[in-house]
C-alpha cells in the first residue's frame, strides 16, 4: 500500500517533536498516479522510530515526510506477506 497523507498542524508538530528525524537521500518512490500529490522541492526525512513505531517490526515499510509542508509518503508491504 502506498499513498500520501497530508498532515494537520498538530499531526506534524507530534511527529516533530515525538521522533528524531533525519534527512533523507533523494526523493521517496511514489506510483505514477499518487506524483501529483507530492510536492516539489520537499525537503524528506526519515525516521527509523517512527517506522518502527508504525509497523511494530511485522512488516517493512518507509516513510518520508515533509513536516515543515505537513506532507507525509509512505510503502508499506502487507503484514501477511512480509517482504
């Protein structure tokens, strides 16, 4: 599952001061249809805790965010098929 959530001030003001991030190289791989929802020139960062917050380490997932634009991407691989 992949797609991009656009995050509420206080969203990303949790994230912010809830995880260390850190930046990312380059930019996060996103399906053809889903590019138009990410914008350009955003500054990524990632963050091992909060991924490992999210997937509980069952499943592999990445995420980057943009919390100064309040933009957050991810992929995730299904639980059930660990990958």
């Amino acid at each position: 599952m992949s797609g991009v959530v656009r995050l509420t001030d206080v969203d990303a003001a949790r994230l912010r001061d809830g995880y260390a991030w850190q930046d990312a190289p380059g930019q996060p791989e996103v399906p053809s249809d889903l590019r138009v929802q990410v914008p350009a020139g955003a500054r990524w960062q990632t963050s091992p805790d909060f991924t490992r917050a999210v997937t509980g380490d069952r499943y592999t997932a990445t995420f980057h965010a943009d919390l100064e634009r309040k933009v957050l991407v991810f992929d995730a691989v299904n639980p059930g098929e660990k990958g």
